[in-house]
C-alpha cells in the first residue's frame, strides 16, 4: 500500500519507555503510532527508552498500523544518537521536531540515510517555511505540532481554532503541493468527545489526512470522522455511474440530486471509494 492510500485517521503518541502503552498499541484500531523518543522521556532516560523501543519494535506485533518514530532534535546531545539507533529500526518513518528548515532534513538525512522523514511543524519559523520544508528529500509526512505552535504565537485557546487557521493553511498548501501526508495537532482535553469531533471535523474539512490524538479514548472519534461515510461512498458510486453513462450517452453532461457532476467531481468521487477501500482492507 503507497503513503497516500494507506488511512490515516487516528495516529496515536506512545511513549516509548512505556512498556505497557506499546503493548497495548498493539490492539488498539489506530491507523499509525508515534513512538516518541522526545517530550515524553525524561533526560535521564533517552538511552534506555531507545533500546527498549529497538527491542519492541524488533519484536514486532504492530500489524499494518505504520510505526513513526519521534527522535529528538538534531542540536540536543540525543538527537544524532536517536537518529543512529532509529534508522536500524523496523519502523516506518522518522518524525523530525521542531522543523524550520530544508537543511535540517539534510543534515538528519546524512545520519540516518534512506529512512522515510516526516517533519513536526510547530514553529513560527516552520510556518514561512512550509513550502521549503515539504520539497526536502526523503520528507513523506508532516505533524502539526499546535501546542508548542500557540505557545509561540502566544495565541489564546479558541475552540474554532481562529489563531492559527493561518499557521494550519500554511504547512496545508506545503504539503499538498508536494503529495505529503499531513496530520492536524493533538486535541488535549482527552474527556471531551464532543470537542474532540468538532475539531477533527474542522480538521477533515480543511483536508488534513487524520488526528494525532495523546488518549486511546480519542481513538473511535478520530477514525469515525476521518473515514468516508457510507452515504459518501453511496454518492461517490452515484456520481461515476451517472458520469460514465452521460459519456456513453454522448450527452456530455451529468446530474446528480440535481447538481451537475464533471470530472473534477468524479475524480473527487474516485479517491473517496479508494479511501473507503483501503479502510476496509486495513481494518481486516
């Protein structure tokens, strides 16, 4: 399955001292898992987090869910080391923190050779960077990392997000432009389903891939929102049918429900059913 048909709904953070959670990961319905060698390991405790992550993921166990690693960054005293020990792994993608330049992905591509790079975006500096940032060699993905975004900003917490749409449709435009994955930040109050669905539908509209989420509560949600409805697929069929008949017909124009329909809207319609495709085949 390439980067782009595989679903991305729910990408859950691990941490990866944290035997038990990686364990657990193994059963949940998540799409991907962020093992994260950064925020949530301790300076004391970068090397043994690293081995215990080489030996899980060594184990094995994970499925089809895709395995990112967050290293930390490159000008720590852990960062080379993580890159090292990360591109011997049997994981998928190395996430980059704190990205705002190509020559970062240079540099962390001279460590860790061909490994797949997806790069956190959570910086204001990131942001004017985006474009740059997302023709990198290697890059495959890019996180919104919007905590330590607000914080940068120094924005205050709405929940239609408002100060940082811009920042959002930014690293957006980037990554479409590129054929990357893109994945909005987390939703931190874990408890609140209904915010959670608000922002992830916001995030769906705006046409982020899927929700890195800190819970596994926030798991159905997530992978609820992000995946085709079926009266979306229902459309989606109508649509191609409706289309390839006019093209039969000679008649050169379609009508659904009363709404023309042309080949931007049956190409849109393709990509969902693939969509709604490649979540039936990931669940199974």
């Amino acid at each position: 399955m390439n980067h782009r048909a595989r679903p991305y709904r729910s990408v859950l953070y691990v941490p990866a001292l944290n035997e038990r959670a990686m364990e657990k990961a193994k059963s949940l319905p998540v799409d991907a898992i962020i093992f994260d060698l950064e925020d949530a390991v301790a300076a004391g405790e970068k090397k043994n987090a690293r081995k215990l992550l080489g030996e899980t993921l060594a184990a094995g166990g994970f499925g089809s869910r895709m395995k990112i690693v967050r290293i930390n960054e490159l000008s720590t005293r852990w960062g080379g080391e993580d890159a090292k020990a990360v591109s011997k792994m049997n994981c998928d993608a190395m996430l980059l923190p704190k990205v705002e330049s190509a020559g970062q992905l240079d540099l962390l591509r001279q460590i860790s050779g061909n490994t797949p790079i997806w790069a956190m975006m959570e910086t204001p500096r990131g942001m004017m960077n985006a474009y740059e940032i997302a023709r990198a060699p290697l890059i495959s993905g890019m996180v919104m990392g919007t905590n330590d975004l607000a914080k940068d900003l120094q924005t205050r917490h709405r929940a239609d997000r408002l100060p940082l749409l811009t920042s959002l449709g930014l690293c957006l435009l980037a990554a479409k432009t590129q054929g990357l994955v893109i994945l909005d930040g987390v939703y931190n109050a874990f408890t609140d389903d209904e915010g959670l669905r608000a922002e992830c539908e916001q995030g769906r509209d705006m046409g982020f891939d899927g929700k890195t989420l800190i819970h596994p509560s926030q798991v159905p949600v997530a992978n609820d929102v992000f995946a085709p409805s079926i009266e979306e697929v229902k459309l989606a069929r109508r649509q191609i049918e409706a289309f390839d008949q006019a093209e039969r017909d000679g008649s050169g124009v379609a009508v659904v429900d009363g709404k023309i329909v042309e080949n931007l809207h049956v190409i849109t319609a393709r990509e969902i059913i693939a969509k709604a495709d490649a979540i039936a085949e990931f669940s199974s």
